[in-house]
C-alpha cells in the first residue's frame, strides 16, 4: 500500500495499534511493562552512532525496500525489533506505513530519527490483536530469539489472512564468530533451514536470496578463523568496534559496490542470489 502522493511526497500516517495494552506517551506508544531481549543493551546506540555511513546498513536497506517492492503489504509493515528506525525510516521513504516495536533503547533514537509511529515493548508486551496486521518486518531478529517456532507461531496468529512477513537473518553456520556470541544470536540459517521454519509454521515462501556474497571470505578469515583458534576480541559491542566493522579499506570498496549493484538488479528482477552472508525471505501467511 503506498501513501505517496501526486506531488511524490510521502503522507506519513499516524497509526493507532490494535492493542487495548498500549498508551501513547512523549510521542509513542507504550505497554505497561517491556520485556528483557538477548540483545547487549548498547548495540542500538552504537549502531545508531554508524548506521547513516555503513555499506552494510545501506545495501541491506536496499535489498528490503526492493523485495517489498516486488511483494508489497496490503497495510501497514509493523517493523518487530526495528532497532533504531534505520529500516524503518527507509520503507517510509518509499511510500510504505509502518509501525516500529523495539523494546530497547532503540525507540527513542526512532523517535529521533522521524519515524513516525514507534512502540516501545516487546511483540508479547505490545499485545496486538490476533489477525489486526497486514505484514510484519523481523530484520535479523529472530536469530536473537530463543525458541523461534513459537516466536513465528505468535507472528502467524497476528497476521490477517494472506498477511506478509519480510525477514532477514545472518547465514551460513560455519562462519560462526565470537561475533555472533557477543550479539546474543541463538544460530545462524542455511536457506533449506529458513525455509523450513516458515513451512512448518504456517507460510508459504514467495521469495528467499542469500546476499552480501562477497563477504564471505572477509567474516571466515576476519572473524571465524581467529574465534576457531580462540583469539578473542575485547568482548563488547561498544561504539569503536561497531565502527570499525561498518568501514571499508579502500581496497574492498570498489569490489563491494559492484557486489551490492549485481545483487539489488537480481532482487529487483526477483532472482536469487547464490550465495551470501545474510538470507532475506518474504513469507505469507498460509
């Protein structure tokens, strides 16, 4: 659903949430208590400090914004675990309502940002009605979740019939790194083990592409190698080494960039990527 109008200036709609558990307070929606999430307390705001500058943040906002184009909601995106507003803030660009929910710090810097509806809880503390939402965003959340079948159960029951799921996720599980420890992640998904938690929980994949193929080598030799050889960093996830993670040597940008060029024409075109770092699926509701 666009909410762009004939001037190609986005509306940007104010949304009640369908939820009787949700007051709104200094400019967003609140529940009575918020929930505790395996995610480090100072990842939003050191992700926050990088997020404008990083290739990473940008090509991922790129591939999303295209396969929601390809596979539009037919209402607003509530965005689960949306962080900062970074994603969020991208969709609303291009022409999409959305409702951010992110129980951390990140709902003020949402705020912050312009987004312009934000709920600060959890998907259990917001209490949504069952069948009330046309698609739902989970950006590499459900990795932070410990048991994801009842998380996708919980998401199925919220969604209207045919409702969307938009969904990425960090890959392949040989490149597990002290990095994925710190980040609080539960795994990392193969394609076949992605697909399978939609299937076996109620959805039907329209689309699911690996991306970020170039930087496999960079994370195996970068990350996997030292942590297999019990080489540890300084156990944070603190502004220095989040900034460090998100810049590029000169010398890999060119090839980055050619990278991220092919991969968004193959996405736009609704063709997979072979292979890649991050998984991207788009789910509907069975």
């Amino acid at each position: 659903m666009s909410n762009v109008d004939d001037a190609g200036l986005l509306k940007k709609l104010i949304i009640r949430p369908p939820s009787e558990n949700l007051s709104f307070e200094d400019g967003m929606w609140r529940p009575s208590t918020v929930a505790k999430v395996s995610y480090p307390e100072v990842g939003n705001d050191a992700c926050f400090a990088v997020e404008d500058r990083s290739y990473w943040f940008r090509h991922r906002n790129d591939v999303i914004v295209a396969a929601i184009k390809r596979f539009p909601p037919s209402g607003p995106i509530y965005d689960i675990g949306g962080g900062n507003g970074f994603v969020s803030l991208a969709m609303e660009t291009a022409g999409h309502s959305v409702v951010l929910v992110e129980p951390g710090s990140g709902a003020a810097n949402a705020l912050r940002r312009g987004v312009t509806n934000v709920v600060h809880g959890s998907l259990e503390d917001a209490a949504f009605s069952p069948s009330s939402i046309a698609a739902v965003a989970v950006f590499d959340v459900v990795e932070h979740v410990e048991h994801e079948d009842r998380f996708f159960k919980h998401i199925h029951q919220l969604l209207a019939p045919s409702g969307k799921v938009y969904c990425t996720v960090p890959a392949a599980r040989w490149l597990w790194s002290e990095e994925d420890d710190l980040a609080g992640h539960f795994r990392r998904y193969t394609p076949a083990s992605l697909r399978q938690s939609f299937v076996r929980n109620g959805f039907d994949v329209e689309f699911l592409s690996p991306f970020f193929s170039w930087l496999h080598l960079p994370i195996f030799a970068f990350r996997t190698v030292p942590y297999r050889l019990g080489l540890r960093r300084s156990g944070s996830m603190g502004t220095a080494a989040v900034q460090a993670d998100h810049s590029l040597p000169a010398i890999l940008r060119p090839i980055a960039e050619t990278s991220h060029r092919w991969e968004l024409n193959r996405i736009r075109r609704g063709d997979t990527v072979p292979f890649g770092t991050s998984l991207l699926c788009v789910g509907r509701r069975s």
